[in-house]
C-alpha cells in the first residue's frame, strides 16, 4: 500500500531502533569519559557490546539482576558518572519500580534506564515481553523524563542527547526492523515536539514506531482530500504542551497514536493538555485495556489496530466529531 | 578533626542518644531501638574512622561515603551528621515536621547536607555503595565506601543480587555492617525468617565477613572496624557482622523489638534521659 502513496517522508533503509541506541551509546562514550553502561545479561539484544569492547573499564555485566543493576547506576552517579543501563522495557519498569522511584527518580540521580523490546512489536515473545504500561509508569514519576524516539537516527541522536541531560531519564526503543525516515544529522531536542507535516483539518500526535505509521496515514488521508498535520511527540515528559494547543487550535481535532495502552500513554498526556486548556475532540489509537500475544510485528499492529489505516479511521472519526 | 579517646568517643554517644530520644520523642514518631543499638557504629565512623568532610559535597571525592541502607534508622544518622557539623544541631528539633529536611526517612529531595541517597524501602542501599565504590575505582579514589544494612533486611532479594554482584566484580573498597540486633517489626528475626547463619552465606558468596561480638562497646567497634578496613584491597568485599543490642544505653529498651517504631512518652524520656548524660548540651 505504502508504496503507491505519494509519502512525504521516504526511507531508503531500515535499521531496528535499538541498533540507534546501540551506535548512540558508542559515540556518547567516545565524547564524554563518564558514561558508563550497565547490562543484565542481553549485551546482544541491547546493542551494547561495541560499548563494552571498546570501554571495558566502564562496563559493568550485572547478570540477570536487574534490581542491582539500577542500584548500582544509581551509586555510580554520586562521583559524576552517567550510568546508561541496558535490559528489556519490562525489566527496566515493572520490575524494579521501587528502585527507580527511590534511588533513582526521587534522589534525582543522572540515571538513564534505557528499555528495548517495548510494546507489540518485539513480536513472537508475546505478552510477558510485550510491555504496553511502562511509558505510564515512569511518566508518573517526578523527575523523571520519558523519550519515546521513531526510528535509528532518532534514537542514536536521542541517546546522545540524554547523556547531555542532567537527570533521570528513560528512553524506549523497539527490536522490530524499521524504516530510517528522519535525518541521520538531526539535533535532538529534548521536549521539543517536531511538526513533520503541516495540515489544517486534523492533528495526528505520534510516538516511537507509530510516527512511520501517522507519516503513511497523512498520505492516505490527503488523497481523500483531507489535510493531517503530523506531529512527532518523541518526548513524552516533560510534553510540549505550546506545540500541541498550537497545532490544535488550528485544526479543531487530533489522534494520538502509540504502541502503548490507552491508559496512561501520550493519549492521556495530551488529552489532560487538552482539557485544561482548548477541550477539542481526540481520538486514541493504542492498545485498549489488554495483554498483547505472540505474532509478527506487523500481525500484531494490525490485529491491535496500531496502524495507518486504524489512524486513519481515527482521524475521520475526531473529524466528525469537531 | 582532634582524634578523640575512646571516652571521648562514649561522650558523644551519650548525646547522641539523648537526641535521638528526644527527636522521637518531640515528634511521637520515629524509630529509636536500632538507632540506640547502632550509636557506638555511627559514633565511631564519623568522629574516629572515616574521612569526611562536614562541608558537604554530593561527589565526595577523595573522602570516605557512607551509605545507610536501612533508612528508618535515620534518628542516629541525623545527630552524628548535626553532631560532625554538617548542619546545625538545632535543626534536629525539625525531625519528622513539615518543611523539615530532616524526612522521616533519609531523602536528598530537601538537600540535606550528609545524604546522597534517599532510602527506607529496604534492601537497595547494597546496590547503591557497591556502585559508588566501582566509581571509586574508576576514578583511582582510594577512599573506603561503608554501608549499613539492618538483619531483618536482609531477607530482601535486592540484597543477594549485590551481594553476588560486590563479590564477581571483586569491589575490595566496600565495607558493609550488618547491624545484628536480631529484631524485626514483627518479632524475633528467628520466628519472622530465620537468618540462620549470616557469615556462612555471605562468605558462600565470596565476602569476608567479621564478627563484632560487642558492638555496643566502643572499643570492640573500632577494633572491628580497622580490621575491616585492613581487609580491604584484598579482591572481596568486607562484610562486618555488628552484633547490637536494640534499644542499648536505655535499661528499659534493651534488647526487644518492642521499641522498633514507638515514642517514649513523656515519663518514659525523662527515665531514659536520665540514664544518659548530656554531654555536649542538648539541641
């Protein structure tokens, strides 16, 4: 379908987004001798083994122990390291909850929990992988940033960018190969939310995979004569608030779109933005109330609704609504 | 700082008991028994073994960095810290108020001169001071990171996750304390969860452990201490078994879990004080 669609973002390769925090991390460490990383035990999975070959003295194996891992980061932090610590979404949220919440995020350490394999898309392993609440999780905590970046570039720069940031910050990523269709020398700049495409009728807001996916969706929509403005929201806290009411003060309407559940996603984050300040009708698209199941990536988005036609849908909907 | 005689060092434990009963007391909330059973420790490791510096830094370089782990004993830690002059003693009248910086559980969110951590929930400060140490290392800092745990905590699973991980990547510059007193909230470790042997596991994990069979007696927790730290440097973690009585120095709340978490009242401080001589001028 993509592919007859006249798209105004394009992509000549594709790259898994963990691949980007991977050569992100690398560079980080080359810039700056404090970074240190952390892995329990998926050096692989998390890309990071080019880190640890190259800064062996600044890499520490913490085995399957992921509690530790981030009491560890957070000691390290004391004498000015910035510990990047490496394992699954789920393991770097649910799992060790009450170490991130106070050794990390209310002692306010320069910690960043850096998460793979989030949402649907890490595919086969199904739902004990499948992390849909972890973006909710750690936006409720205090001092806590939260990046969600779209693809490899984004997420190299994104990485880089964090490690120039002092603060706790946790930065999501995916396993699933991926279209590379943002600049490979773009400045990351965190919380500032980037207007890809201008429209006037309806305001998509995406986060992580789902950008590729609202880029897809614009151009399916202007074919029906219907102009989208899409918005890429890679910070999810602390959220350009002036960049959403802008955007939906001049198109009346929005969707939101995710690989997260509905509960406590971006949804909710711009839904609150938009309640408070200019209430206009918006539309989720996310994962509502349920586990994920094994499947293909592209299965799964598509049986869950996280895809350009299910935006789609939701943009004529938040449009009828206005 | 005047290196202090042993009876020096009884003085400043004296006060520093006497505020902790008075803070709990003020406040009717708090926990003094592990804080009475814990004060030769923390007497001994900021007025005599560590190096520190009352202007506090949050990096401490070049220092000595203790960590408390078991964070409900924050009573003892806040006079030795008011006591070394990192803030005024005063202050200690603030404990456990509104505004105050002095949380009921340690916390850096107030800024807190003394505190790099926050702790309470149980089990994480292991983690924390091992990682501290490895930054030690890192930074060719010879300095000592000291941690201390409390016995009921160690049925956290955080813990053996460190203590597995201090003794793989060989952290020699740690000297951790379990404060054995052998009381949890709920009772006796032994019909709670019983430790059963402590130095057994943890040198099953790869530590050197030590007994300090008196731990309430000044003298035999500096010699336990210098023999930790003459441990140290040798590829394995230290790990110190401080053998504590709850609630010593008060004859009315030695040696049971009853006073873990309970204010005296009224009548009851004015026993305890009274056991206890004030010997640098109450706050």
């Amino acid at each position: 379908m993509e592919k007859t669609l006249d798209l105004k973002f394009n992509y000549t390769d594709k790259k898994d987004t963990r691949s980007g925090f991977g050569d992100g991390l690398l560079e980080a460490g080359r810039k700056n001798p404090n970074v240190v990383g952390l892995c329990a035990d998926l050096i692989g999975s998390l890309k990071m083994g080019a880190f640890q070959k190259e800064f062996p003295e600044r890499f520490f194996q913490t085995g399957i122990a992921e509690a530790n891992m981030i009491g560890i980061a957070a000691g390290l932090c004391i004498s000015g390291k910035i510990p990047f610590t490496g394992t699954f979404a789920n393991f770097s949220t649910g799992r060790v909850y009450d170490q991130i919440r106070q050794s990390v995020a209310y002692s306010d350490k320069n910690v960043k929990i850096c998460a793979s394999h989030a949402g649907l898309t890490l595919g086969e392993d199904g739902a004990t992988h499948q992390i849909l609440e972890d973006l909710g999780m750690m936006k409720m905590l205090p001092h806590m940033t939260v990046i969600n970046p779209c693809d490899y570039n984004q997420t190299k720069a994104a990485t880089m960018a964090i490690a120039e940031h002092e603060g706790p910050v946790y930065l999501r990523f995916g396993r699933p190969v991926w279209p590379i269709f943002t600049p490979a020398d773009q400045k990351f700049e965190i919380g500032k939310a980037w207007k890809m495409i201008d429209g006037k009728d309806v305001t998509i807001f995406a986060t992580g995979h789902l950008v590729w996916e609202a880029v897809i969706a614009e151009a399916m929509l202007r074919e029906e004569g219907i102009s989208a403005e899409v918005i890429n929201i890679h910070t999810i806290k602390p959220l350009d608030e002036e960049a959403i009411l802008e955007s939906v003060a001049k198109t009346g309407c929005a969707v939101s779109a995710e690989e997260h559940q509905y509960n406590g996603g971006l949804g909710d984050s711009i839904a609150q933005t938009l309640i408070r300040n200019n209430p206009a009708p918006l539309e989720y698209v996310g994962v509502d109330d349920s586990f994920g199941e094994s499947g293909t990536p592209t299965q799964l988005l598509e049986k869950y609704g996280l895809n350009a036609a299910n935006i789609v849908k939701a943009a004529k909907k938040a449009l009828a609504r206005k | 700082m005047e290196k202090k005689s042993t009876e020096q060092l009884q003085e400043v434990a004296s006060q520093v008991r006497r505020d902790i009963l008075r803070m709990v007391h003020q406040v009717q909330s708090g926990h003094p028994g592990a804080s009475l059973g814990c004060t030769e420790f923390f007497t001994a490791l900021y007025f005599d073994q560590m190096k520190h510096d009352k202007n506090f830094n949050m990096k401490g370089k070049n220092e000595d960095l203790f960590f408390l782990s078991n964070g409900h004993i924050s009573p003892v830690w806040y006079s030795v810290l008011a006591r070394s002059g990192y803030f005024p003693i005063a202050e200690m009248s603030t404990f456990r108020k509104l505004n105050s910086r002095l949380q009921g559980h340690p916390a850096t969110e107030e800024n807190l001169p003394g505190i790099r951590i926050a702790s309470g929930s149980l089990g994480q400060g292991l983690s924390v001071a091992i990682g501290a140490a490895q930054a030690k290392k890192i930074d060719g800092d010879d300095r000592l990171v000291y941690v201390m745990m409390g016995d009921g905590e160690q049925e956290e699973g955080q813990i053996w996750e460190a203590a597995m991980y201090a003794a793989h990547w060989k952290v020699d510059n740690l000297i951790a304390t379990i404060d054995l007193n052998r009381q949890q909230i709920d009772g006796p470790t032994k019909e709670i969860m019983d430790l059963i042997d402590l130095r057994a596991k943890y040198e099953s994990f790869g530590w050197e452990v030590i007994d300090t069979l008196q731990g309430n007696n000044m003298e035999s927790v500096l010699i336990g201490l210098e023999k930790a730290k003459n441990l140290t440097g040798q590829g394995k973690p230290i790990l110190n078994l401080l053998h504590t009585e709850m609630g010593y120095g008060v004859d009315f709340m030695v040696g049971t879990h009853k006073w873990h978490g309970i204010a005296p009242n009224d009548q009851q401080l004015a026993d305890a004080l009274a056991q206890l001589p004030e010997t640098l001028g109450d706050y």
